[in-house]
C-alpha cells in the first residue's frame, strides 16, 4: 500500500494541502497521485463513515444468503453482477460454504426490503434459495466501534 | 494545642517541646526522602491538567489501547476465577514465555526457574536491583538526559548516582568514552538505558562492545532497561547481555508497557544471573509478593500472539516520527532522527527561551504541551521532549501551532533588535 492510502486510512481530513503536509511533499504532487489512484480504480471514491444508532433513520437493513446456479461460462459472475445493480444491495460476496453469495440489502422499511426479495431477488432464474436475516443493531463497523465506550477520563495528560 | 503549635514558628523549630497531641511531620519522614527532589514532569502536569483542551505531546506512553486479545485474556483469567497470587517469581508458565521471547529477541537463554523474575514494571525491577547491589555510597554510573527515575531510584538505595552526558551532536547515542571518563573509584554499577527515554537515542554494536569491554576491565555490573527494544526504527536493536561475556554481569530489563502499549498493567521482568535473581527476589517478595495475576495472564497472552500487534504500532510510530522531525526541523527547531523510543527530543536553543520558559508559554499562548528537557536531567537543557504516540491529526495541529509560537518569538526578538 502507498504511503497516501496509508495516511489517508488513518487521518479524517483528506485535504491535500493537509496530506502533503503529513508526506513532506506538495500538493500537486497529492493530487497527482490521487488522480493515479482514481484512474486504476484503487480509490473509488469517498464515503462518510455514519454511526446508524445515531442517524435517526428508520432503513432495514438485511443480510441475505443466496444459492445460484454457476453457468457454463463465467462461474458466479454474470448473476452476482447482476444482483449487485439493484441500487437496494449494498454489497455482495461470493462466499464459500453452504451458500454462494452473501448480499446486503437496505431498504425504508420491512416491506420494501421484504418485497424487494420476494418479487425481484427471488425471482431471477438460476437463484435457487435465499435465506433472509435481518440486522438488529450494529456494534462494528468498518472497524470503527459503533457502541459509546465510557473511555477512561483519567488518563494523565503529562507523564514520564 | 493545635493553634499555639501554628502561631509560634519558633515553638515549631523544636519538636521535643511541641505537645505530645501534635505531630511535627517533617520529623518523620527520612532524610533522604526530603532531600530528593520532586520530579519535574509533577509539576508541569498539575498545569496541564488544568488545560484539558490542550493538545499534549507530554504523554510518555502509547496512545494505543492494549490490543484486544490480551485485555481479553485477562477477563478470561478473572472469569476462571484466577484471583490468587502468584510465584513471588511470577508464573512458570509466564517466565517459559519470557524465556523463549528473550532468547529469539535479545539472544541470551535464561533459565526461567532461576535467571528470571516478573516485576511490578520495570520501575520495580530498577528500584529492587539497585537496592540488591548497592551498599551505601557505592557509585552507579547513568547516562542523561534518562528517564526520571533513575537518580532519585540510585539515592533510594543509598546509592550515589553520577551522571555521564550524552551528546545532542552524536543525536544522545551511547558514548562509551564518557562513561570511561566518568569512572571513580567506588563504582559499581553501569544503568543504561537504549533507546532512551527522552531522546530517542541508542546504542551501535561497536560502542556497546566498547562499554561491555569498560564494564568487564572494571568489574561493573549492568542494569540495562531496554523497555523500548521493540520500538527501534533503524536497524535491529542490539543488548549489551548478547555480548562476549556479558550475560553473566548483565541485568536486562523489560517489560510490556510500551512495545504492548500496556502501561496500567504494570507488568515487566528482570533477567540475568541467577544470584542477582535471588537476591532481587528476596526484597520482592516482602515488599511486592507478586505481580498481579490478572497482569500475568496478560502477558501470556501478548508474548504468544501479540507480536503482529507490536509491529503494527511501531510502524505507525515510525511513520509519526518522520513526519514530526521533519517538522521541527522545517519549524527551526533542530532536531535529531530519534532511532527509538516515541519520543522527539528538539533543541529549542534557536528561540532565546530556556526549555521551561518555551514549554509554558508554548502551553499559555498556543495550548500545546510538551514537557521541558530538565525534567529529565540538567543535561537535558535548551530541549523539550515531545511525544510522537498520538494521532496524526493532532500531530499536524500541534506542530502548526508551534510553528505560530516560534515565528511569533522570531518577530519579538527582531523587533527588540530594531528598538
């Protein structure tokens, strides 16, 4: 990994004048990578990282395992890449074990995420089975503890 | 009683005619207590403390949390119920571990039955070895700027401690030749410390083969802390107990705080001949018994799998630390390439303050702290230490901000030319 995407994963302000700073180099020279990055679709692009507990949204959001029929040529591929363009699927995996495809699905409500399943993911030819959970409350993710931590407030500012 | 004892300052000065209700407490406290001094870090953080939006560079330990799987070994061992003591030598189990870490990570084997005991720390281990060497007016050679215990630790121990500089122009690395000269007769005892606390300075093979060959010729023995091992960026760390004949004079101490970024465990351990071993052990187990279990555990736990974790710290470290000089180089103040440790240790020289008058005003005016040099020795003059182990974002602050204060300081002193 470059050294960029290493700062870049570990700082919250991206600016380039800032990361320069951080790399002892300019900012054009920043930029310049980025757009390298950007171009060999290494760095797609940028997302805030929410904490949903504290997003007043009522979204659904479900974990759906899926078992499909492999095709002569391309294996998964054509299907998962068909699955992955509903804009309710988050993201997909192909998995190994006793199902093929792990799809994440989010939806306003229980009822479009259920009929999104039953009329438009179920019915696709070549899925055999879905098998639907549905996320209760998050803890994790993306690394990032989701759940408040009392932290220690006592921790010396000054120490030898 | 109580009052008349308060208003007669006289009547104060002789304790044999105060009263019998009322204490005199400064006759109760030993005279080599009183006359050591507090340690300057106290001071500097009852100010900070009362700063808490202030960024500090002040703290001397890691800003990693102990990685997971060890803090969770350690709940796992309360859950088991293991609440008793221990060994007063530690775990067998946890000496076996420390074995083995020291034999693939420093080179020396030792025996974990007689060549090794678990301290409270490393801050135990010194206190408990030099009062197991030393007798009264024995000499310890140290070098400075060092970690602040050392001194007040050797005059504990009835000790007297002879500081030997280490040099900003050779970037505070191990100077072999100072410590030749500094030797007296009545020396006993040679306390290193690489990479050092606050300097970030460390020791070549070459100059510790010299040092070991000094320690030999004098018949000194060694304590050497080498709590930041893991934490050394160039090259690969080298302890003086892996030379020729050294394992035998040496006591290497080391212990989980930094490298496992596990401080409030207060977990370390000695390791060397087994007469020093016992000896230590014998104060230990009166005034300590023990390390806590809980701890013990811990450290089971970090030596088997917490190695990745060690590595993955350090190299943020490193990547910190670059940034940092870098910076405070470009800011004007001179700074070494600290090879260990997480510290940078700047001269402030250039700025016309001393290291005491720069660090609070730096901390009044831009609310940054770092911690002035002779905190740690009088030879730590005209440098503050400043800690790398915190997040980039408040590194970038941080240095911006000082870089404001210095430039600030350049315009008064042109200023106060031109008047």
């Amino acid at each position: 990994m470059s050294e960029l995407l290493s700062v870049l994963q570990e700082t919250a302000d991206p600016r380039p004048e800032r990361l320069a700073k951080i790399l002892g180099c300019s900012p054009q020279d920043v930029e310049s990578e980025l757009e390298e990055l950007r171009k060999n679709k290494t760095l797609l692009g940028w997302m805030p990282l929410l904490n949903p507990m504290h997003c007043n949204s009522d979204q659904v959001r479900a974990v759906i395992e899926v078992k499909i029929s492999p095709e002569r040529e391309g294996g998964f591929d054509r299907m998962a890449l068909r699955i992955s363009k509903f804009e309710e699927v988050e993201s997909c995996y192909l998995m190994s074990g006793g199902y093929d495809l792990l799809v994440f699905v989010t939806g306003k409500n229980l009822k479009s995420v259920a009929s999104f399943i039953s009329e438009r993911l179920a019915t696709i030819q070549g899925v055999l089975s879905t098998a639907t959970h549905f996320l209760l409350r998050p803890y994790k993710d993306h690394g990032q503890l989701l759940c408040e931590e009392s932290g220690f407030q006592e921790k010396p500012s000054v120490s030898p | 009683m109580g009052n008349y004892y308060v208003k007669n300052p006289d009547f104060r000065k002789n304790h044999l005619l105060v009263p019998n209700s009322v204490m005199n407490p400064e006759t109760f406290i030993a005279d080599h207590v009183k006359g050591l001094p507090r340690s300057g870090i106290r001071d500097f953080f009852a100010i900070v403390s009362e700063m808490p939006q202030a960024i500090s560079l002040g703290i001397g330990e890691p800003d990693f949390v102990t990685p997971w799987k060890i803090r969770e070994a350690s709940i796992f061992a309360l859950e088991q119920g293991k609440t008793s003591y221990t060994d007063n030598r530690g775990l067998l189990s946890l000496r076996k571990e420390i074995s083995r870490y020291c034999s693939s990570f420093f080179g020396p084997e030792y025996n974990p039955v007689s060549e090794i005991l678990v301290t409270v720390g490393v801050s135990e281990a010194i206190d408990i070895a030099l009062r197991s060497i030393l007798n009264p007016g024995d000499k310890v050679l140290y070098h400075e700027p060092c970690y602040v215990s050392y001194a007040p630790s050797v005059t504990l121990a009835f000790g007297e401690a002879i500081p030997v500089p280490t040099s900003p122009r050779q970037e505070f690395s191990l100077d072999p030749e100072a410590f030749e000269k500094a030797w007296q007769p009545g020396c006993k005892v040679l306390l290193l410390n690489f990479p050092t606390n606050p300097t970030g300075g460390t020791a070549d093979r070459a100059k510790l083969e010299r040092l070991a060959k000094f320690a030999q010729e004098k018949d000194l023995v060694v304590i050497s802390d080498e709590i930041y091992a893991e934490l050394t960026y160039e090259g690969d760390h080298v302890s003086i107990a892996s030379l020729p004949g050294m394992k035998e004079r040496t006591l290497l101490l080391h212990g989980f705080s930094k490298g496992f970024a596990m401080t409030g465990f207060r977990i370390g351990f000695g390791c060397g001949p087994d007469w020093l071993i016992e000896a230590m052990m014998k104060i230990h187990q009166y005034c300590m018994m023990c390390a806590p279990i809980l701890s013990q555990e811990a450290a089971i736990e970090a030596l088997r799998n917490g190695t990745d974790d060690v590595l993955h710290m350090r190299d943020q470290y490193h990547k910190r630390r670059d940034f940092v000089v870098r910076r405070f180089n470009e800011i004007g103040l001179n700074c070494h390439l600290p090879r260990g440790s997480f510290y940078a240790f700047p001269s402030i020289e250039c700025t016309g303050l001393n290291e005491t008058d720069f660090s609070h005003r730096l901390l009044r005016e831009h609310e940054v702290a770092v911690v002035p040099g002779t905190a740690f020795g009088d030879h730590g003059v005209d440098h503050v230490r400043a800690s790398f182990s915190t997040s980039y974002d408040k590194l970038v602050e941080a240095t911006d901000r000082m870089e404001k204060f210095v430039t600030s300081l350049d315009l008064d002193n042109n200023e106060s030319k031109a008047v």
